[in-house]
C-alpha cells in the first residue's frame, strides 16, 4: 500500500464500517450473533446524519465516543468513470504489453 509519490502518508482517509451481519453468525458463537454485536455498534457511535436523512435509531447511537456520519461522496457517472478506466487499461496493455 502507499505506491505513491509521498508513500502512505499521502493517503488522508479514513473509514468506520460494520461487518455484515452475516459475519457475525457465520461464527456460530453465542453471543456474537449480529443482533447480539447491535447494541455494542450503537454504544460505539456518534451517528451524524445528514440534514433531512430518516435514521433507523435502532441501528445508529448517537452518544458514542467514535464520530460516524454517511461519507456522502456519491460517484453518480460511475459507469462512465468504469468505461474510462477500460479504456485506460487497454490503451496501458497495447502500449507496454504487446
């Protein structure tokens, strides 16, 4: 990771995401089912939402010490970014490859 002018500290992300629910059960734990990791998730977070977004409070905490909100970054061309990095590739793979 970090391949990149300035290394890995170039990358200025960061991501808070849940594991699916069918994760959780797939262990087969006592304990550890997804509706059992919930509550855990919800004391966790500090849900922001977005002005106007319905929550699902059953899903979301909002007095956690981890600040949590929907990144909002929406690639709406998405399929037109898709073909453009098609298109790159095959031009990468005529040029150096063949």
């Amino acid at each position: 990771m970090g391949g990149m002018l300035g290394g890995g500290s170039s990358i200025n992300f960061m991501m808070y995401t849940r594991a699916q629910g069918v994760d959780f059960d797939s262990w087969a734990t006592p304990g550890w089912a997804a509706e059992d990791m919930i509550p855990l998730c919800k004391k966790l977070e500090t849900y922001h939402p977005k002005d106007g977004e319905k929550v699902d409070r059953s899903k979301h905490g909002f007095d956690g010490p981890v600040h949590v909100s929907d990144g909002g970054m929406r690639i709406l061309e998405f399929p037109l970014l898709l073909l453009d990095v098609v298109r790159v590739v095959v031009l990468y793979i005529q040029r150096f490859c063949l």
